[in-house]
C-alpha cells in the first residue's frame, strides 16, 4: 500500500467561514505484476568432488521477490534447463527459498565446460502464469585431486659413454588433470646417479666421468615428481640409460714384457711364444690384430695376426758361450674407426753352450695390498742350458716376505699392508748351477686398495642455530678422515635423513647450513645423519649424527583460546564472583612464553572497574554487582602479553551478557493490526508479521502465541499465514476479527492481547452470469438502422466480485451486420429484419468482465422475426381459362380453381377469394378454396360464352392486402368451333405460349390429344396442380391416347410422355417435329397428314436454344424437386408409376455440383437416369405415369416404350 498526500481540501460554509483537512489517499496495490530477480546473472562457484550448496554466489544470493508492494506473494523456484542438458541431474534447487545445491559431485577434469549454465525460473504459487527467469552461470573450480602423470610408464635411452657434462639424453613429460597442469618439482633418485632433470623434465649428463661403458653398461634410476600444493601428491617413473661403446681403451698387453728363447734344437716353424692383449671396448674397437713393428731385421720370427703366436721363421744360427738376443717389438691394434693401440718387448734369446745368468739385472713388479700369500708377482726370466744338475732361485733379502721358485716365479710369503708397512721392497735374488752363479734385483711395489671406510672424529655432533638464523647461515663442519690413498680417500658428503629440506651439507667440505627458514614452534631440533663417501671403487661410505637444537626467538604474539569469549551472569550474582577464565598461549620458549592478562578497554564505561582480571591466571571476576535495567551487554578488550624483549602482545574480547529475572510481559508493535489480502492467496502463504517485543533478557525469543481460527494459523515467529487446508472467499466471507495472545514463558508467564484485523481483497475468480433469458426474443420485421435502432430485449449480467472485476460489458462473440448492444445491455437491431427473407436468427452473446486475468461467459439466443402484413397475394397464374362443353356440364361442376400465396405468416397469409367488378349466372367461387364451379348444367346454353371475370384474392391482416385475377371460361353448347373448323389430319397445338405460368423454373404444356380414329385431334391445355405454364425455358409435350369413344368413355389418360427438349435449333425442332412425332403418332394412331402447316405455330413456341442451354443446370434441380413433380387432380396416382430410385452422387455429378442436396429421388420422380458422359444431357428421361411410359433419344430419334408399355 503506498501512501499520497492529495493535499488540503478546504470546506466553507455561506457566512464565509471555512476549516481545512488534509487528505491521504490510500492506493491500494492488487497483484498485476510478475516477480523479478534482481539480477540477470548470477556466477556460483564450488569445488569439484563436492556436493552441497554453492561456496559463493555472486553479486549476491539467489533472490526473487514479487513486483508488486504490499501483495507479496510467495514464490516457487524451480529449474528450468541445464546447459549442458547431461548435468541437469546434478542440481536441485529449493522450492521455497531458492537455495541451488549440487546433489551429484561434478569432477571438473571429467565436464565439458568447467562453467554450467542453470537456468531459474520462479512463478506465483496462485499464478503460476506470472514467472521471472534468470541464470546461474556455475563455475566448478579446481581440487588438487589428480596426481602428476608421466607421459610413459618408463624410459629406456641409449647414451654414448663419456658424454660432456650437460649433454640432454631426454624430456621427459609430466601431465596433471589439475587446472594449470603439472605444478611442482622433478628430482633424479638417488641423487648419487650421473644424471640430473630440469624443471621442464630435460634430463642431462650431471657427472660425465661416471659414463665409463667399461665400467658400467648402464644406469637405472627414477624421476620422481612430486607437486607444490598440497597434498603434494608424487609420481615415480623408472628410466633405464644404457651407454654406447666409444672406442676409448687402448689394447693392453696381459704383461708387459715377454720372453721366448730358441735352443739347438730348432725347427722352423715352432712356436715361441704368445703374446696377449685385451681392449675393454666392444665389437670391431675390440677386435685385436698383432704385428712385429721392428726388431726382426734378420727375418727370423713371424706372428698370426690374430692369436698372437709368434714362430720362428728360419734358423738362428748359435754362438759358443753366448747368448744371442732379439728383441722384438710387437704392436697391438684395435678395429675401431680411429684405432688405437699398445706395444710390448718381447726378447728372443738363443743362447749357446754356457753358465746360468738373469736375463736382466733388475726386475720390477706390483702387488696390491693385502693380497692373499702365493700371490705370483712376476716371473724371472733367466738363461740356463740343460744340465745333469738343474739351477736353484733363491731369495737373499726380505727372505721372510717373499720367495722365488725355481722356475722363475717371484711371489710374496705374506700379506702386505700399504697403509702399516713400507710402499716399496728391493728384494735380491740369485740363481746357481752349484758351480757358477748370478744375482738380480727385483723391485716390487705395494700398490693401494680402498680397504678403509671413512672415520667421523667425533661420530655424534650437537650444534644450536637461532630460529631466525637466515638461509645459508653455517652451523657446523662434519669433517671425516680416511686413511687409503689417492680416489680411495677422497670424500663426499651427503645429508641422509631428519633434515626435511630444512639444511644442506657442502659435498666437499662437509659444512651444514640452514637450507630453509626455521621455526622453533614447529620444530625445535633436527636429528640429521651425515655420510661421507670415498670415491673408491666400491665406495665404502660412514655416518656421523648431528642434532641441531634451534634457539627460541621471540617471534609468537600471545594468542587467546577464543577471538571472542561470551559469558551470562545473573545480575544478582555478587561482587567477586569467577566469571569465566580466559587461557592465552604463547608458543615461544621461557620468557618468551610467559603469558599476562590485563583488561584494556570497557563498554560502556563506568567510573569504577565493574569487572577484574587476574594477570597471572586469566580469571575474570565482578568487581561490582550488574544492573541488567542499566546496562544489560558488557564488552570488554582484554590483553595477553609475553615477556620477552620487547614484548609481544594479543588481544581478545570478553560479552559479558547481564541475564534479567521475567517481570515484563511483552508487547505487541500495535494493538490493533490490520491487513488486506487476496482471496486468491495460497494455501500456507504468510499473511503478516507481528512483531512482539519483551524487556526482559532474551526478549520474546522464548514466547509464544496462543491463536483460534479455523481459517489462519500464526508460527513462533509470529508469522500469521493462512492454513495448509483453508482457503479463501471474499464473496462468502470478506473480514476477520481475530485476537492473538502473546506469552512470554510457560508456565507462568506474563502474556499481551491484540486484535487482527484482515480485509479479504477481491480476486477476479468468478465469470459472469447471465440472467434468465426467454427464448425465443421477439422482435417485429421491418427496416431498422443504426439511427433508429429496435429494441430486442434488455439483459443485465452479474459477477459477484468487486471493481473492475465485476463490471460487465455485453458483446457478440461474432459482429452481427444486424445486431448489437447498448451500453445498457439492451439487444438492438440495427438493419432490415423479413421475416419472409429469415424467420430467426441464433446470436452468441459474450459477457466480459474488466478483471485481471479477465474472465468470461458465453452463451445462445434465438431472435424470432415476427411478422407484419407486408405481403399483398399473389395468383399462381396470370391468367386462367377453361373450358366445357355443354353436355358434360353439371351443376357444382369444378371447372378450375384459382391459387394464391402470400409471403406473411398467420392471419397475415390466409386468403379469402372474390370476383368483383361483375358476376356471372354460371360461375360460383368458393371464398376458400379458391374453386370456380358451374351454377348450373347449362341446360339453356344455346351458343358458346366467353365468361372474363376478375377474381380478388385477399389476406385476413391489419390492414388487408389484395390482388386482383382474370378466370377466363369457355362455355362451348356442342364440339366447339376450333374443332369444327379444322381439317382432317391437322393437329392444332392450344395453349397459351406467350410466357406466363411457369413450373418451378421449367416450362409446361400439356396438350391432351383425343381421338378414337382418324378424326381431327385437338390438343386440348390440362392444368396440374401448383403447376406455373411457360414457354420460357422448356416445352413439354404431353399426347393422350383414350380406349373408345372420348364422347362415351371420358377416363383417365392411358400415357403420358413428357419430352424435355434440350438444345433445340431450327433444324433438330423441324427433325423432331416432322420425323419423331410425326413418325410416332403414325405408328400409335394411324397414318397422320402433312403437318407443315402446323410448323410455323409450333415453333412459335420455343424460345432461343443458346438462351435455354445456359439456365438448363440452374433449373434441373427444381425439375427433380418432389414437391413439384407430385400430380395433381385429374392425374394418376403415385402408386401407377414405374420406376427405382436413383442416388444422390449421381444426381451431384450430373449437376455438376449444384442443385439442392436430397437424400434420394422417389421412385414416382423418375424411372432412369441415363448419363452417355456428353457435355449436354443427351439421354432423356421420363417420368411413367398409367399404364406406360416411352422414352426418346434425342441422338438417334428413337422413341422407346418403356418397361410395361404398351
């Protein structure tokens, strides 16, 4: 309802005195409007995998209200549509309050379109035609729900061995269904391998000097790829190097020097020796071929290029107490595209006859350490012929480390130490024959094994860094010691575990630093193992533990338990009383820790402390007693502080809720509250709001309504609705006097009355109701226009709302030329009304009412036209004659008789018959039946009379009309003088062929031809009953044949033909004339005369044929009409004619469509209908009255007697 000042309305009176109002209008708003949203989009957002109602909604919730004020109606969500259609399912939205929810979880990487399309619709719950529409476009955003992918489930490369540093072996490629893909970090495990990846997944050549294919054939690690985000979800894949050979190793002799020797008894051919090489590369760069490079100057050697074997190739010729030497040089080399190769000596010694003797003076070998007793160092070559007694090898130092066999082989007796004992040995050895002798030196070098793991000096280690230590900052050195040599002790170190990204080691130094930044809350020490790694081959490795202690800073503001503490109290309870205790924690260490509670501010403030905190225990007491009428909510900052330096402080607030004692009772916003509503509205829908208020604590939270009404219903809210099973109906019941209780508490609580008041507003739900109308209405023929309308009859229709939903306004449900209605309801005609043209007339009246939605009544009246005598009689003929002769005259004799119509109905139409302007002595006429009969049996009639009189046929209305006739009668005293002045053989035609009579549209003459033998034949007028005679269109020849003498035996006719000529010319009339009937007249009744004579007033007769051929359709329907085929007086019976009914789908076709519609044609009708397919009627048909009937065929000229004919 909205509210306008109209203003001041001034009242005076005639002493000029006057006073002054205001005035407000009260414009009472009525449900004419749609709802509406107040947004035509609206963005919902919810993670995927979860179902539920939306995260967040944008500009605001979801929310439709109903355009008009103060008729709010309530409304029905609904979803319309789903785009796409497949998630439709997947939504569901509230009915009343619109809350859009997801029933079915939508996995965003498995959905077309991360945004859907929900369409809203909300209507009226009484007008479910009122609707508003809207869209929710919802986004479903992404959850880190997928796990990183790698394209393959593993690799397998190839890589040439010794690859530079940085060389790309492969990408590999990580995928993730997440929204923005694969966000994290790629790491090779373990990180000891070769090899290192790139944050794109390049993975490349990390340490070059391990791809040693010798050494290793190929490497097998992991990449692992572990995301940022939480839940930092890992995928492992395995990758697989396999190294390429590059022709890197040289062939390396099995030994570095060789000796062969060749005694007296040589052949060429024998072996001597073989040498031994090997290449670590493989295929051809290992494939190994021997050549002599130099020394065989004199040709005696050769060597198979293959095994090595080196023969003698001629003989050496020896020398007396000498040993002849060829020292030989012999190359090894590989197949490698760029070979490569090694040689080695080898010495031939011929000697001759002579003493035992070192081939060389010093000899030198290697031994690794602790090799196990027996170890063959080296071999002594020596020089001894054969002998009775062999040589002896000795071992003249060092005698209790190693020892000499007496072929040569030099091996220790013990095992040696590199890292206890000396590096070096010179060893001297001797050989004897028991007569001569030869010494020799043999150096033999210790060479190191990696037999000793690193040592940590201490192995435990315990250091302290500040939390706020920065990155990089160094907590300790881990240094390890190892006492092999060379590779076997150089160290690496590594971080093995309890670091947690947190610290980094210094591979080389074997310093730790912080790593990451550190927090002492979260962790306060760091169990780390430290590894250090010789890089012998194998590694031997050792561990040191280092726990680092992380130092508190005072980096923790004091946090409260709660952000906000909420606490009643009895404003009864006394000063001191403990209200609650506040708890603070602070997660630094000591000092830093040490928590104190101080309250900062009060609201509202007072002068003295009304509350107190203990600053060590966090108890809150009352300091004074509460007053809930003076203050019933207190609000209290309260402050915790630490002791560090400086210190750090948090704050919370404490309500303090003041709880009152139930002594007010509560009260309504109003006493009285009035409210209009609709009698349409909704089953259950909220009427009004009453608002009840209580002094007390918690106000009017806890009451509630007492309430009797059969028709409305009120919640604890106070919310009036009308009931789930009432409804309403202004027409039955239009207000409602009801009272509401409001009480506070049960039992025993105070309560408040107010009276309600609701005005039921009208709603357009009832159509409008016609009155009883008479039927039919009646109304006088004649000529009325707009101007000068005629009144029918007055209707007033009723609707039973109110306003525009119960004016009614009158209309035809289709515009009538000849009727309508006035404003007042009143049926008018506004044209010319005959009754004679349409007798009623059936109109369709509309009432409508001016509601919203409007509603409507149809129903049907009849008009009847009632008559007024505007119709004047009219003679069936213009003329009409007879004839008789005096011997066939009798008294009472009918010799005609006179028909009129008049158009009029009732007294208007009947007819009373007369002659005025004179009389005749032997005519009477019947008032009546309009019959002219004799007076007499002209008895005294000596000569024939003409007798013209006029007949007056008059109707019986107010004022009566009449018309006037002309009976003509021939009153003939013997055979009448056409007869007797004829000659023999003539037929005369009489008639009247002028014109006038016709026979429902077609022209008849009946010539009644009667003869018993060749006397002159007279064709003689017959008349029918409601027959008009004219020449206009058709002639119809009718020939009466009588049996006897037509003096003597005055019978009925034994046949009649009627022939309809159609299409007549000149020349088919002559051919019809001369030949048919001629021909059949001389064949029925004898031979006939020449009747050329005749001819001229024959066809004086007929009209133009082109004039005939085009009415011929028009008026073939009234030649088969029943009604004027029916034979009158003097005619034969219906039950004499031959004949069988004939269809109504042939009649149509014949007519081409036109004609009167009839369910069949009776048998007395017609006999036959014969259709050739001609464009004209070519066939005639008969009608067979009497005994016979013949039938012409106007194409042949054949005459046919028909079925039963004579």
């Amino acid at each position: 309802m909205a509210d306008w000042s109209a203003g001041l309305c001034s009242l005076q009176d005639g002493a000029g005195l006057n006073d002054t109002a205001s005035v407000l209008i009260n414009v009472l708003d009525y449900d004419n409007l749609n709802p509406y949203f107040s947004h035509n989009l609206y963005r919902a957002f919810i993670p995927e995998n979860q179902i539920g109602s939306f995260r967040t909604i944008e500009p605001e919730a979801i929310k439709a209200q109903d355009g008009d004020i103060g008729i709010n109606m309530t409304l029905t969500y609904s979803i319309s549509a789903v785009s796409p259609d497949k998630y439709r399912s997947n939504f569901n939205m509230d009915s009343s309050s619109g809350v859009v929810s997801l029933v079915t979880a939508l996995d965003r990487e498995e959905i077309d379109s991360s945004e859907i399309s929900v369409n809203i619709k909300v209507a009226q719950t009484d007008d479910p035609l009122k609707t508003a529409d809207t869209v929710v476009s919802v986004t479903v955003e992404d959850v880190n729900d997928n796990p990183p992918e790698f394209n393959e489930l593993s690799y397998s490369e190839t890589l040439r061995e010794n690859s530079p540093v940085g060389a790309v072996v492969f990408k590999a490629v990580v995928t993730d269904l997440d929204q923005g893909g694969f966000v994290g970090a790629l790491r090779i495990l373990p990180e000891s391998s070769p090899f290192s990846v790139g944050a794109d997944g390049t993975v490349s050549v990390k340490d070059s000097s391990a791809l040693d294919r010798e050494t290793t054939e190929s490497f097998t690690f992991q990449i692992e790829a572990r995301e940022t985000n939480p839940p930092n979800a890992a995928a492992v894949v395995e990758v697989n190097v396999t190294l390429l050979d590059e022709n890197d190793n040289s062939p390396v002799f099995t030994s570095k020097a060789y000796e062969g020797k060749v005694f007296a008894n040589q052949t060429v051919g024998m072996q001597l020796i073989q040498v031994k090489a090997d290449d670590l590369d493989a295929g051809e760069n290992g494939q190994i071929k021997y050549s002599i490079e130099f020394g065989n100057d004199g040709g005696f050697f050769s060597i198979e290029e293959s095994s090595g074997d080196i023969t003698l190739a001629k003989i050496i010729p020896l020398l007396e107490n000498q040993i002849s030497q060829f020292p030989l040089f012999v190359t090894a080399r590989d197949g490698g595209t760029i070979s490569r190769s090694s040689s080695t000596q080898v010495n031939i010694l011929a000697p001759g006859n002579s003493k035992p003797q070192f081939l060389h003076k010093v000899y030198r070998g290697a031994l690794e350490e602790e090799q196990e007793p027996g170890v063959v160092i080296l071999t002594v070559n020596f020089l001894a012929l054969p002998a009775e007694v062999p040589v002896t090898l000795r071992v003249d130092t060092e005698a209790d480390k190693f020892v000499i066999s007496n072929s040569g082989e030099f091996s220790a007796l013990v095992k040696l130490d590199y890292d206890e004992a000396p590096h070096s040995y010179s060893v001297q050895i001797s050989i004897s024959d028991g007569v001569s002798s030869d010494s020799a030196v043999v150096e033999v070098k210790v060479t190191d094994v990696n037999d000793n793991s690193p040592v940590f000096t201490p192995s435990s280690v315990t250091e302290v860094v500040p939390e706020d230590a920065e990155v990089g900052t160094n907590v300790t050195a881990v240094p390890a010691t190892d006492k092999d040599s060379g590779f076997n002790k150089e160290l690496r170190y590594f971080l093995r575990g309890g670091g947690e990204g947190s610290f980094s080691v210094d591979p080389v130094s074997g310093m730790v630093s912080v790593a990451a930044a550190l927090d002492r809350e979260t962790k306060a020490e760091y169990n780390l193992l430290v590894e250090a790694e010789d890089q012998g081959r194998p590694s031997r490795t050792a561990t040191a533990s280092l726990l680092v202690r992380v130092s508190d800073v005072n980096d923790n503001v004091p946090e409260f338990s709660e952000a906000e503490y909420q606490v009643e109290v009895s404003e009864a309870e006394p000063a001191g009383t403990s209200l609650l205790t506040l708890s603070a924690v602070d997660t630094d260490g000591e000092a830093n820790g040490r928590v104190t509670y101080s309250i900062v501010q009060q609201s509202p403030s007072s002068d003295a402390a009304v509350f107190e905190l203990d600053s060590s225990s966090g108890v809150l007491r009352l300091a004074q007693t509460l007053d809930y009428s003076q203050v019933k909510v207190y609000s209290l900052r309260v402050q915790a502080s630490d002791g560090g330096t400086p210190p750090l402080a948090g704050n919370s607030s404490v309500v303090v809720k003041v709880k009152d004692v139930n002594n007010n009772p509560p009260e309504f916003s109003q006493d009285i509250y009035n409210a209009s509503i609709s009698e349409n509205l909704a089953s259950g829908a909220s009427v009004l709001t009453l608002e009840v208020t209580d002094k007390d604590e918690g106000g009017f939270s806890g009451g509630s309504f007492l309430f009797t009404s059969d028709t409305f219903d009120i919640n604890e809210q106070g919310v009036v609705s009308l009931r789930a099973d009432a409804t309403l109906d202004r027409e039955t019941k239009d207000r409602y006097e009801l009272q509401v209780v409001a009480v506070d508490q049960h039992p025993g609580g105070l309560s408040s009355t107010a009276q309600l008041h609701i005005a039921v507003l009208d709603y357009n739900d009832n159509a409008p109701q016609f009155p009883s109308i008479p039927d039919p209405l009646r109304i006088r023929e004649g000529n009325y226009s707009e101007d000068a309308p005629g009144e029918v009859f007055t209707i007033v229709p009723t609707d039973a709302d109110l306003g525009p939903n119960g004016e009614v306004t009158l209309s035809l449900v289709t515009p009538h030329p000849l009727f309508r209605f006035s404003k007042d309801g009143t049926l008018q005609a506004v044209g010319s009304l005959d009754r004679e043209r349409k007798e009623t007339y059936e109109l369709f009246l509309k009432a409508s009412d001016n509601g919203r939605p409007q509603r409507e009544n149809v129903t049907a009246v009849t008009v009847s036209v009632e008559d007024v005598n505007d119709n004047t009689p009219e003679f069936s003929l213009s003329s009409y004659e007879t004839s008789v002769l005096r011997k066939d005259a009798e008294n009472g004799k009918l010799l005609l008789t006179l028909s009129a119509a008049d158009g009029d109905a009732g007294n208007n139409s009947l007819i009373a018959y007369s002659f005025s302007g004179g009389s005749s002595p032997y005519l009477a006429l019947n008032s009546e039946t309009g019959a002219v009969t004799l007076t007499s049996d002209l008895a005294d009639l000596t000569e024939d009379i003409t007798v013209v009189l006029t007949a007056v046929a008059q109707d019986h209305g107010l004022p009566p009309l009449s018309s006037t006739g002309s009976p003509k009668a021939f009153l003939e005293s013997v055979g009448g003088v056409l007869e007797r002045s004829l000659p023999a053989n003539t037929i005369v035609l009489m008639g009247d062929f002028n014109g006038h009579n016709t026979l429902g549209g077609r022209s008849m003459i009946d010539f009644g031809i009667v003869s018993s033998d060749l006397r002159p034949y007279v064709f003689d007028t017959r008349e029918k009953r409601g027959a008009e005679l004219s020449t206009d269109h058709h002639l119809v020849v009718s020939w009466i044949r009588w049996q006897g003498s037509w003096l003597e035996r005055p019978g009925k006719p034994k046949r009649v033909v009627r022939v309809n000529w159609e299409r007549l010319a000149e020349d088919p009339v002559r051919k019809v004339f001369n030949s048919h009937l001629q021909k059949n007249f001389s064949r029925i009744l004898g031979e006939v005369g020449d009747m050329e004579s005749e001819w001229t007033l024959f066809k004086a007769s007929i009209v133009d044929a082109a004039a005939r051929k085009e009415r011929w359709k028009e008026h073939f329907e009234e030649l088969l009409n029943p009604a004027n085929m029916s034979p009158g007086e003097g005619a034969v019976p219906k039950d004499s004619v031959m004949g069988a009914p004939i269809s109504l789908a042939e009649v149509t076709k014949l007519l081409g469509g036109k004609g009167q519609r009839v369910d069949e044609i009776r048998p007395e009708m017609l006999k036959a209908l014969d259709i050739a397919g001609l464009s004209w009627l070519t066939r005639l048909f008969s009608v067979a009255w009497g005994s016979g009937t013949v039938t012409m065929d106007w194409q042949t000229g054949v005459v046919v007697p028909s079925q039963g004919a004579e």
